[in-house]
C-alpha cells in the first residue's frame, strides 16, 4: 500500500465512523428513563381467578415503556421488574425503576401490577395501573419520572380488575359504583365473565330477600 491509497483509507475510515455516529447513535440508544413507582393500589388478586387476576395472591410491580402509538396492553417493549415476585397487596409508598431503552422515539411509560400467571405476562386491562407518563428519548437518559398506581385507573369509582372480570371491560353502563357498593359479597362469588342485565337483577333481588 503506498501512502495516497494509505491516507485515503484512514479518511474514509474516520467518515464512516462519523457518520455512523451522526445517523445511527440516536436509532441505537442505549439510554434509561429513571424514576419511582408510587404504588397506591391495594388488589390482592386472590379472589379473582379469571383475567385480569389469576387468584394466586402473587404479583409483581412492573414499569414498561410502551411506543407512544401503541396501545397499553400485553409486554411492553421495554420492562423493569420493580418488586416481587411476592405476595399481594404490596406495601404503599415508592419502588424506584430504571427502564433500559434502546431505540429512540416518544414513549408511554406505565407502571402496573401484574400477575404473571394471567392472561398475557405484560399489562392486562384490569390490572391496576397508572397514568401514561409522555417521555421522548433521544440520546440522553431521562429521570424524576414518578408514576403512581391505583385500582380505580378510569376513575369512576370501581376496582377496574373488579369492573373487567365481571364486565370485561371498563365502560359498561350497567356497572355502577352503587351496584358495587350494595352487592360486592354476592359478586364475589360469581363465575364468569360477563354477567348480563338479567343475572345482575336476578342476583339484586336475591341480596333483598
Ligand atoms: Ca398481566
Ligand atoms: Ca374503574
């Protein structure tokens, strides 16, 4: 090799390395978003043996960073166990988290409880949860992003694992929190998904004999 061809290497090494590190260092980030789970949720997850709880008692706390276009359901992209596995409810108060991601983009990060034994092993509608919390990542890690975890994620009123197991969803207008108030015990032991209007009416006028 003589010493043009030598130096042209060396130059076209170094552009290549330049600009791997202009275009690809924000698609391959290796960075973390950092902060705590508050956990304010109270499920036990020990009634309930159909989706979202699988009756065994046991859980974990875990964080996940969702893209911001996905929907919030199933295995993140992204997770950080934050406690557990353990027995239910876990105590109240703050489980840091440190989510290791690694491409680039708008995230949702939310934190649940889980239980692994049900349904898909990520989040399952019911499960309790917390709010989305926007992070965008680039190329830095970003921290101080605190999100809490409660039973009532829809804020109407009713334990959403309660709402999904007997209503399998968290908008049916028959599932109120004065009909969860006054029946709770009798739903308690009732089997399935589901309950239509008439075996709730059926069940009401039981409870008033
Ligand atoms: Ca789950
Ligand atoms: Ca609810």
């Amino acid at each position: 090799m003589n010493l043009t061809a030598g130096r042209s290497s060396i130059v076209l090494t170094c552009a290549i390395l330049f600009m791997s590190t202009v275009f690809l260092s924000p698609i391959f980030a290796q960075t973390s978003v950092v902060g705590n789970a508050i956990n304010q949720s109270t499920w036990d997850n020990g009634v309930i043996a159909n989706p979202p709880g699988d009756g065994s008692g046991n859980g974990r706390l875990m964080v996940g960073a969702w893209s911001s276009a996905s929907q919030i359901q199933g295995p993140p992209a992204y997770s950080f166990a934050a406690f557990g596995p353990g027995g239910l409810p876990f105590a109240s108060g703050s489980y840091p988290y440190s989510v290791n991601i690694g491409l680039a983009g708008d995230y949702q990060v939310v934190a649940w409880i889980d239980s692994p034994g049900a349904g898909t092993g990520g989040y399952d509608l019911g499960e309790p949860r917390s709010q989305g919390a926007a992070v965008t990542i680039v190329s830095n890690s970003v921290s101080g992003v605190n999100v809490t975890i409660t039973d009532d994620f829809d804020a109407d009123g009713l334990p959403d694992s309660w709402e999904v197991h007997y209503f399998a969803n968290l908008t049916n207008p028959a599932c109120t929190p004065a009909l969860f108030h006054s029946r709770a015990l009798i739903f308690s032991s009732a089997p399935a998904l589901s309950v239509s209007s008439a075996v709730i009416s059926a069940m009401m006028s039981i409870g008033r004999r």
